[in-house]
C-alpha cells in the first residue's frame, strides 16, 4: 500500500521500484479502480501507529501449516514455501506478521463470491499467518494452488499465485504481492504479472525451486525472498 512507501517494516525509509501503476489498462478491473485525480496523503494518527499491533500471542502454532488446520488434509500437492524478508540494505526484517491466502488445488478460492466450478476442499480454508523470526525468516506449508479462469478477456486464466500481506508495526504499514511459481505456461497472458513492466522486477515475484529444503517423499519446496526497497525492491501492489 501507499504508506509503506514512507516506513517499511524495518523503519527504513526508502523507494519502491517496479511496482505496477494504479492504471494498467490491460488488467480491466483498474481502469474502474484507478484514481483519477491525485492522490491526497492524509496525516497519520494516533490509531495509525499505536495499533492495532500484532504481537506473538495472536497467531496460533498451526497458523502457518495450511494442511494443518481442519480435521483431515487436503487434497493437492504439498508444498513449503519460505523465504527471507529484508530491506533494501539486505538487513532482516524481525517480527513482520505475514499473511498468505490462495486458492485450493482445484483453483478456487473458500468465498462465497467464487462462482469457479472447481470443488470446494473442506480441508483447506487458504489462508495462513506468521511473524518473521530474527533473521527474517518465515515458512509455511501449504499445497500448491491451481489455476482458475477470470472475466478479464477472452479464455483467462491466472497462473497459480499465492496472495502475501507484510504488515509493520502499524496498520497502515502493510504490503500486498503475489508469488509465482516457475515456468507457469500462463504468464504471457496475465495482464497483474505483465503490469510490472520491468522485467527484471517481473522474475521477482517468481519462487524458485528449493531442493535443499524440499523434503523427501513428503514436500517440495520452493523459496520467496521479499525485498522492502532499493534497486531489487519485490514489486508490490500500489492500491
């Protein structure tokens, strides 16, 4: 979001390269979401600041094991997902409360507003939830996402992604991303991933495979490092 332009979550005042524009007409829903007139900065409040703040006793043990949260597991590929945060310096970003959400393996998303024909997995709500340790770091298991289609054009499909939310230490200090994976034959044609323009800031919202953490006859791996500014700054959504 915005605001984050002025604080990361390190405290570390910097830019944000890459980041798609508000308008990227191929991508059909910003020519109605996109502001028109300039954007005007509202000055931050006590509220803004103070809370609310996600300390460790909010998010529960399982929060990040999204094969972990109901009765059974679900059905799908697991996968670990990890990866570091740091800012544009290359120093960890601690105690970040991360958010991810995705849709289930058959692509469709656990809301009332998925009219997709895909099943619904009683086991897997899509969402999951943790706090960056003193290096940065974070991990969560969960399984791979399928593809789904959208009204955007003709014959759309997205390319299976999983939805990131960075938060500070503040409310409005909060960042929005998605995560690829590699070699999606579907890239060519989505208009969110295109809408970054530099095509070295595309690759970075692609994971790569991680053998090393992959762990045998169990789960693959892949590894998603987030960079909060500076020339290798992860792009992220700017509305």
């Amino acid at each position: 979001m915005k605001e984050m332009r002025e604080q990361s979550p390190g405290g570390v005042v910097g830019s944000r390269r890459g980041d798609p524009p508000y308008l990227a007409p191929d991508y059909v829903a910003t020519r109605l979401r996109a502001p028109k007139e300039p954007l005007i900065i509202l000055p931050s409040t006590l509220s803004d600041t103070t809370g609310p703040a996600y300390g460790r006793a909010p998010v529960g043990e399982l929060d990040n094991d999204l094969t972990r949260q109901h009765e059974g597991e679900p059905l799908g590929e697991r996968i670990i997902v990890h990866g570091r945060v740091t800012d544009g310096d290359g120093r960890p970003v601690r105690g970040s409360l991360i958010e991810v959400w995705q849709a289930n393996a058959a692509g469709r998303y656990t809301h009332h507003l998925d009219r997709h024909p895909a099943p619904l997995d009683s086991n897997f709500s899509g969402a999951g939830r943790c706090l960056t340790d003193d290096e940065g770091r974070y991990r969560f298991v969960t399984v791979k996402p399928g593809a789904y289609p959208w009204k955007n054009h003709h014959n759309a499909w997205r390319p299976a992604h999983i939805h990131f939310s960075l938060f500070g230490e503040a409310f409005r200090s909060r960042l929005i991303t998605q995560m690829y994976f590699p070699g999606d034959p579907l890239f060519w044609q989505d208009p969110i991933f295109n809408s970054v323009r530099d095509e070295k800031a595309r690759q970075r919202l692609i994971s790569s495979f991680d053998l090393e953490t992959t762990v045998p006859e169990w789960a693959l791996a892949y590894r998603f490092d987030i960079v909060l500014e500076g020339r290798r700054a992860t792009p992220m959504e700017d509305h």
